[in-house]
C-alpha cells in the first residue's frame, strides 16, 4: 500500500490530487497514528510503564576519613551534631569523636575522630518496587515513594533510618551505574549515604 502510494504521488503533478494521494496513505488528514499502529510511540505518561531509576542492589564502600568528610561537607555544627548522636545509647556522650570510635573502632580523639581507625565499611541496599532492605536486621518494612527522577520520600516505621518526626526526603543523582544521595542533616543518614557514592551491582 505504502508503495503504491508512492507510485501515484510520482506520477501526479496536480496539488489536488497530491492530497487524494496523502489522505489514501494517512496523512494530511488531522490524525494521528494509534498507539496499536505500526511505528506508534507509547505513551512515556502511563503509570505502568515509569521506570525506577533506583531499582537493583547498589553497594558503597568507604573509610573513617571519608564519613568526616560528609558530615563536614553538611554544615551540621558541634552542637547539631551532638543533638543528633546523644539520641543513641552508643554514644552517651555525645561527642563527635566518641561517636566516630563507636562506629570506626580505633583510638579517637576530639582532634582526630579516625584515630586508629584503618578499615574500611562496605554496604550493600537493594531498591526493589517500593521497598529499601538494608543489611542490618533492626531495620525492616523501610519503604520509599519515587517522587520524580531525583527525588523520594522514604517511611521508616523503627525510625532507624530517619530521625522520628523528621520528614525523610532525599534527593539522589545516578549517571549509569553510580548513585549518590542527599539525605539532609542527618548524621547517621550522611555516614552510610553519603560517604561514598554507590555502585551497581546487580
């Protein structure tokens, strides 16, 4: 059919019968092709068809040296930074180097939190339809919502996530297979989101 339309088009040098010969072919009439239609698009606005761009199992790995430098990297002052660790009975304190040896190990000081502290920490999440599992087993049923491609609000029912009564929305950047987070001024969201950027992996 697409050939023969072509055939007439050829051969007619009349505007009139040009128009007979689109319209024969589908065009020039107004419409457009359905989304059944040979070489249609879908539509990229159906709920069905979004794409998660979280998706998968990503895994990060840093040191000490690199969770100081989020948290510094943050803003968070002494003082917020205090608020935030004396909400967690490892740290009865509350002093960022205390905190830094709870979570590193070594022989921390007030002038240097990663004192001793020469490993390295590695985290693998998986994003899967709604739900964030992490490895530790305290945490469970964290769920997150995609708001747009660079934006999600994460429900955390054990609060261990999320600082309770703290709106949970971060902000993410993935470029292939690299993602990185802003998770806002939470230290403990900053040490294990933000130290490192997260890779692919499966």
């Amino acid at each position: 059919m697409w050939l023969r339309c072509r055939s007439i088009a050829r051969r007619t040098l009349v505007a009139a019968a040009m128009l007979l010969v689109l319209a024969a072919c589908g065009g020039g009439d107004g419409t457009t092709e359905s989304a059944g239609s040979p070489g249609a698009v879908a539509a990229t606005d159906d709920p069905g068809t979004e794409v998660d761009p979280l998706e998968g199992e990503w895994r990060a790995e840093y040191a000490c040296e690199d969770s100081l430098r989020a948290i510094e990297r943050s803003g968070l002052s002494r003082s917020q930074i205090r608020v935030q660790i004396l909400r967690d009975p490892c740290c009865p304190t509350g002093s960022l180097h205390s905190f830094m040896g709870a979570w590193w190990g070594g022989t921390p000081t007030e002038s240097d939190p990663c004192r001793g502290a020469t490993k390295s920490r590695s985290f693998v999440v998986r994003f899967e339809e709604g739900s964030l599992e992490m490895p530790d087993p305290d945490v469970v049923g964290v769920e997150y919502d995609l708001l747009d491609d660079h934006t999600i609000d994460v429900t955390d029912p054990s609060d261990n996530v999320c600082p309770p009564g703290v709106e949970c929305r971060w902000g993410f950047e993935r470029t292939g297979d690299e993602l990185t987070f802003d998770v806002g001024e939470n230290i403990y969201g900053i040490m294990f989101w933000e130290s490192a950027s997260f890779q692919r992996i499966g």
